[in-house]
C-alpha cells in the first residue's frame, strides 16, 4: 500500500527567446517573494535543434514539483541543463536560470563545482551503475563528503552515520565494508540518495529515481523522498515516467511533451479536470484513478493542494 501521503560556461548562452513561454508558475497560495528555482529554458543538440522550447518553471522552498513526460520528453535534459552539464551531451542552453536568486549562467565552472553535490544534488536511475564498483560503501560516502567539506575523520564518520540513518540504513562497520555489488537494488538507491543528501542540499533532483525498482521498494523510495522534504525541507524535482508515482509525492505536477510543458498544476486538478488533451490521454491510460486524502507534509503541503493515498 503506498500513503503518502556537472559544466562549462563557454557552450551556454543566455538570451531570451522571442516566443511565448509554456510554463509552469508558482503556485498562487506560495507568497515567498523568492524561489528556489526559477527557469525559462530552450535547448538545442547539435544533431537535434527544439529539445526543449520556453519551458518555464518555478520550485518554491520545501515544494516538491513533479515533470512528467514520456522517453524523449526532454526530463533529463532539463535537469542536466540546471546541473550546467549539457556541454557533456552536446547540448546548448538558452534563457534564465536562477537559483536562489542567483544566476547560474553568470557563474564559472568552479563556482557550479562547488554548488553540485552541495547545494543542488541529483539522484538517477540505474543505483548500482552511479557506485564504484570497486570501493567499499564507507569510501565513497568519505568521498562525497570531502568533496565539499573539510574536517577530521571522526566529523566524516558522523556525517556518514546521520545520512545513513536518514536514509534508514544501517551505518555499521559491516555494512560500510561492502561493495556495491553486495547490495540489492533498493539498498543501493538509499546509498545514492544517502549521498546526495549528506551536505543537505536545498534542491534534490530525482531524475527517474524509482523506475528501476520493484513496486515494493518504489513505494519505499517514494516515502523516503517524503520524509526527507519534511525533515530537511528541502525542495525536489521529481521526474517521471510514472504519472501515479509523481501524484503520490508531489505538491505539483507539470507535464512535459516534445520540449513544451503543456499543463501544469495540483494534483487534484491533473487527475479530476485534465485541460490539456496529452494530458488527458495519460489520465485516460491509468489503470486506476487515484484517491486524494489530507496533506500529510507540513513543509510546504500547507500551502498546497492534496496528494494522493493510493491502495
């Protein structure tokens, strides 16, 4: 049962596009004068021009915001082109990109070092192929944390312990011996978000996080991911193929199609009065409607509508 409730500078530029932005505003209860993320973005490859057209959207502090889209959406170019790390596929990026208020093109690439990995962390599909195969557990969660901090051994070791325990595995000498080899899938994934979590990021990108887990271990990765925006409040980006699994953790929902964000808003909306028709197609091709239930995350559901309880 699930009840839920990296760049460099040189390849970006930064010019606004003529056309209409599809967007995917803030919500109209949110009065935090701020974002935590603000974009307008269009995106072109090399070999594919209009990857992404005036996709315009916002993440409030502590919302977690849902892009949904079918394989070749353009989801994980979107969350490369916020990591300023499109330059590595080719890519070109073109409009604003605000973190904090904060532009992100008018940063050097040692500056958006210094922000992946602390600030703004991502967490991807495949966990046993984002691990070394060759380090042990303990290692590279030393490493992740060293690569942002400075400290003794001991103020690493109780990192590594706190995230571990976030994360509801255990931070033993056995288990930080293992490889990654040694572990489940579901164990892995923990090990990743462990890492992404350990400088406590602001923003979380979780780019098809639970697409490779069983329905079981899905429904538990989905309850971590809400468990650690309340607890850390944290805002998330949560992409999906999975249009029940976004409804069951998020505030919002944007839909994403050929590049263009074509509706976005509540879940109660998305699901009860879809307006446009790719939406309505998705909705059409759910086996099952989900049931909204009372809001169970303090951080920002306050401000939002209901997410979803689903049997």
């Amino acid at each position: 049962m699930l009840s839920l409730r990296f760049g460099s500078s040189r390849v970006l530029e930064r010019r606004r596009s003529p056309s209409r932005p599809r967007s995917c505003p803030r919500s109209t209860k949110v009065t935090d004068a701020t974002p935590l993320l603000s974009l307008r973005l269009s995106v072109d490859y090399r070999n594919k021009a209009g990857v992404l057209r005036d996709v315009s959207l916002e993440i409030q502090p502590g919302e977690i915001l849902g892009l949904v889209g079918q394989s070749g959406s353009g989801k994980s170019t979107l969350s490369l082109a916020i990591l300023r790390l499109l330059h590595l596929k080719g890519g070109v990026a073109r409009g604003d990109l605000l973190f904090k208020g904060q532009d992100l093109f008018a940063k050097t690439e040692a500056q958006m070092r210094s922000l992946r990995g602390r600030e703004i962390s991502i967490v991807l599909q495949s966990p046993l192929s984002s691990l070394n195969p060759a380090l042990r557990i303990g290692s590279q969660l030393s490493e992740a944390w060293r690569a942002h901090a400075t400290g003794t051994r001991e103020e690493c070791a109780a990192a590594t312990r706190a995230a571990l325990t976030s994360v509801s595995l255990s931070h033993d000498s056995d288990f930080l011996r293992r490889r990654p080899g040694q572990l489940s899938v579901g164990q892995a994934q923990r090990v990743i978000i462990a890492m992404a979590v350990l400088h406590r990021p602001s923003l979380l990108i979780a780019d098809e996080a639970t697409s490779a887990l069983d329905t079981i271990t899905q429904s538990e990765i989905l309850g971590l991911f809400a468990q650690l925006n309340r607890e850390l409040g944290m805002g998330i980006l949560y992409i999906s193929h999975d249009l029940l699994s976004v409804a069951a953790l998020c505030h919002r929902i944007a839909i994403l199609d050929a590049g263009e964000i074509v509706e976005c808003g509540p879940p109660s909306q998305i699901f009860g009065a879809p307006q446009h028709a790719y939406t309505q197609k998705l909705v059409a091709a759910l086996p099952r409607l989900p049931v909204f239930t009372s809001p169970a995350s303090p951080t920002f559901a306050r401000h939002a509508e209901p997410v979803l309880s689903r049997t």
